[in-house]
C-alpha cells in the first residue's frame, strides 16, 4: 500500500478502498520525513531533520458521514506526502470509521464515540466492528504517545448533525483541577473556533480518553453542519487548516495571543439522559445548537413526564432522540466567562 500512497498522495481513496484492514508499512520521503501505515485509516509521519517536540493526533471520521474533517486532513496528508508541508513535528492521522465513511452513514453497527476509555471491552455487550476499530484506535494512541518529554495534542474533527448559533465549536474534556490551557483556547480561535464548552464529568468520547490516559491536550472540535463528500465548501476552515499547518512545520507551538473578551464559554451543567423509549423533545429537529430557553420551559417528555430547563438560558447542545435508551441524549450549557483557564 505505501508505493500507491506516496504516488497518489491520496490516503483517502485508499482507505475507502482498503477498510477493514492495511498492512504496516514504512518508507521516507526524501529523507527527511518518515511515513510509516500503521492500519486502514490510520498514518503516521515522522521529521527526521528535526528532534520534535510535540506528538500530534488528527483524528477526522469517527462518524461516517461527517466528511468535512476527512476532506481537510486529507489535504494536509496530500502536502506531506508530496512535499508543499515539511514537517518538523510528529503526527498521526485517524481516518476513524471506514466502513461508515464508505455508507455515508454515522456509523454501521454503534456509535463509535461512545466505545473509547475501555467501554469498547464491556462484558456485557455484543463485540462488533465499530468495537474492534475502539480498541485498535486506543492501541494505536498508546502506541504513539510513548515518548517522553513532548507536548501531546489531540484534536477529534467533527461536524454536527444540526446547525448551529456558533458553526465551529470546541469540546473540552472533563479534567478535574486541571484547567484548560489560555493557549490552546487562543489557538483554536485562530483557527475559527468560535465557542468552547467544558464537560463536566467523564465520557467514552475519543478526546476524553486521550486527555484522560495520556494527559494530552485534547478537544472535540466540531466545524460546521454535516455534508457528503464533495459538498463541503472547505474554504470556511481556511482558518482551521493554516493553524494546522502551522502547528505541524514549526518548532514550537504557535501561540497567538489570549483575549478574554473575545472568548465565547460555556459550562455544561448537566447531561439528559434517554430513560424511556417514548422519549421525544418538545422543539422542531432543525433547531440549531446553543438554542436557550427560559427557566421552567419544557425541553422534552419521557414516561409521562417533562423535562425542563432548570436555569434561565439554559441552552441545549447535540440533541438526539434516536439513541438507545441509557445513552446521552442532549448536553445542556449555560454561558459561564468566569470559567478558570491556566
């Protein structure tokens, strides 16, 4: 499979014509950057002209049908591999879910997103595909961050189901007296992000597994509403992909400076969760993302009773009824600029 990547530069196409599973390979490009194919969707480059100091995780694809992610970091595979990008970190990409990304559907069997911190291994659940993919993916990120004494980042891609009041926008794992960083949060605005919201308590999610087992710097990053391939106006994360390349070709992290006034923060401050099977929200499907509503307004009805918003402007976040009952069915925010940052 390397000699098709390193003419084609497409690792894409590859990918979706070789799901399930690639051989691991490895080869240099002009000796100055290592390429070595761990697994289907999954490449990683190493510098070999400069000692990097950061180990860098793109993850794009974990759902399907969000192809926007995938397009864009292909792009940035594509200028590695043919030498436009001359890498002085470290970096991994993930193509998460090839099966899905070949259906254009969110996933095939389960939602991957949910598998990651170990949930993958639950006894009490049926193993599938988007299971086995959970585990290999930890593996392969266990793998990656061995190195000692490097900055580590991971940013998960996304798109959403539903617009949204702010297009592009950060999840922040949960980490417990442990507050986000002023200069990953300035980052991220430069790269177009325009609101950030913290978690409040731990997940299976991709980037809180990360953050969590490798103390990495980790974020959900979500760019914008879902489109097939080939209809993304990827020129909207123009801003996203020069923070990338950056990221990627100098020896130190970019760090653009913090304004607080700028910055859009909101506290989760609670999850609901689907109990019942009769479980529907009271508002139209297209509402977009970080809708508020007053104090004591019914959000949805399960069982024969409601669920209100608790707090004035109590906003509500990837809302979705068509999930197993148990699972999380919307986040609710409210805007909190007092949120500490280190």
């Amino acid at each position: 499979m390397l000699q098709p990547l390193l003419q084609q530069a497409n690792f894409l196409a590859l990918t979706l014509a070789n799901p399930l599973f690639m051989a691991a390979e490895q080869g240099v490009i002009a000796d100055h950057t290592q390429v070595e194919i761990w697994d289907s969707g999954v490449l990683v480059f190493t510098p070999l002209t400069a000692e990097p100091t950061s180990d860098i995780v793109l993850s794009s694809g974990i759902h399907g049908n969000e192809t926007a992610p995938i397009e864009l970091c292909n792009q940035l595979i594509r200028a590695i591999l043919q030498q436009h990008l001359l890498l002085r970190q470290r970096v991994m990409f993930i193509f998460g879910n090839p099966m899905a990304m070949i259906n254009g559907t969110r996933f095939v069997t389960e939602n991957l997103n949910r598998l990651f911190n170990g949930e993958h291994a639950n006894p009490n659940v049926l193993t599938n595909g988007e299971r086995a993919r959970a585990a290999k993916l930890e593996s392969y990120m266990q793998q990656f961050f061995t190195a000692t004494g490097r900055k580590r980042f991971h940013y998960d891609l996304h798109t959403a189901i539903r617009g949204s009041r702010h297009e592009r926008f950060a999840v922040c794992p949960y980490r417990p007296g442990k507050p986000h960083l002023k200069q990953q949060i300035a980052f991220l605005s430069a790269a177009g992000i325009e609101a950030f919201l913290m978690h409040h308590e731990p997940t299976t999610t991709f980037s809180y597994a990360s953050s969590a087992n490798y103390q990495a710097e980790a974020f959900t990053v979500e760019l914008g509403k879902v489109m097939p391939f080939g209809q993304n106006d990827l020129t909207r994360l123009a801003a996203l992909r020069a923070m990338l390349m950056a990221l990627l070709a100098e020896t130190a992290t970019p760090t653009p400076d913090f304004a607080a006034d700028k910055q859009v923060l909101y506290r989760v401050c609670r999850s609901i969760t689907k109990n019942f099977a009769d479980f529907a929200f009271t508002f139209d499907k297209d509402l977009p993302n970080f809708t508020q509503f007053a104090q004591g307004e019914v959000l949805a009805h399960e069982n024969g009773q409601a669920i209100v918003a608790e707090q004035e402007g109590e906003a509500i976040v990837f809302p979705n009824a068509q999930i197993p009952i148990g699972q999380r069915a919307a986040l609710c925010v409210v805007a909190d600029p007092g949120i500490p940052l280190a």
